[in-house]
C-alpha cells in the first residue's frame, strides 16, 4: 500500500484503485480535541479538492477535503459515535472514508510521506 499526502494535511492510502481517507497528525494536533465529524455517504461522487468531510473540535471547525476524485464506497461510521478517534489515532483507526478512485493518477502529484515530513518541518 502506498500512502500520498496533500499541502491541506489530509492522507489517502491506496490498496489497488481503493482509497482510504484521512487527516495527518500534524492537522489533529492543530485541532485540537476533535468532538464531532461529518463523513460523506455512501455513493456521493467526490472531485479532487471537494468538500468531503467536516470536522469539528474544540477549537474551530475545518473542512476535509478530497485528495483524489472517486465515488465513496463508505465513511467511518465508527466516528459518529467515538470522534475522538481522530485524535487517538488520526492515520490509522481514525480514518474518514473510503472511495473507489476514477484516476489513480491524481496521486502523481502528491507528496510521499518523506517529502510530507519535510513540508510539515518548515511550517
């Protein structure tokens, strides 16, 4: 599996032409205590930089927006209940949505997790 980054912090990890979405920790740290999250449903057709998702801590309220173009194939259901996934685990069980992609090679542009790394030191 390969996992790509966007400049707006938000992950996708592909396993073939699946996509699972997410924020990095560097934007749960920003947030701060995460207390609600809004994922898309099932079937919405998504674009590269759409709106996808809203997230809402303590702090402020963001937006989460697609890093790929795709159709989601299902949220995180787990995050209505328990939100607080995001901050306990925000590049692992704390996932947002998954989507079939309709152009895997959007990813092209997108920063490996090293090249984040050094994106996110100069911040």
């Amino acid at each position: 599996m390969s996992r790509y980054f966007t400049e707006d912090h938000e992950w996708v990890e592909l396993d073939g032409d699946i996509g699972t979405v997410g924020i990095t920790e560097y934007a749960q740290e920003q947030l701060g205590d995460i207390v609600f999250v809004d994922v898309p449903e099932d079937g919405k057709e998504l674009t590269k930089g759409d709106e996808a998702a809203v997230v809402e801590s303590v702090k402020a309220a963001s937006d989460v927006y697609s890093p790929v173009s795709g159709t989601v194939l299902e949220g995180n259901a787990a995050l209505a209940d328990t939100p607080g996934l995001v901050n306990e685990d925000p590049e692992g069980d704390g996932w947002f949505f998954k989507l079939t992609l309709s152009d895997p090679s959007e990813v092209d542009g997108m920063m490996d997790e090293v090249a984040y790394e050094a994106f996110v030191a100069k911040l």
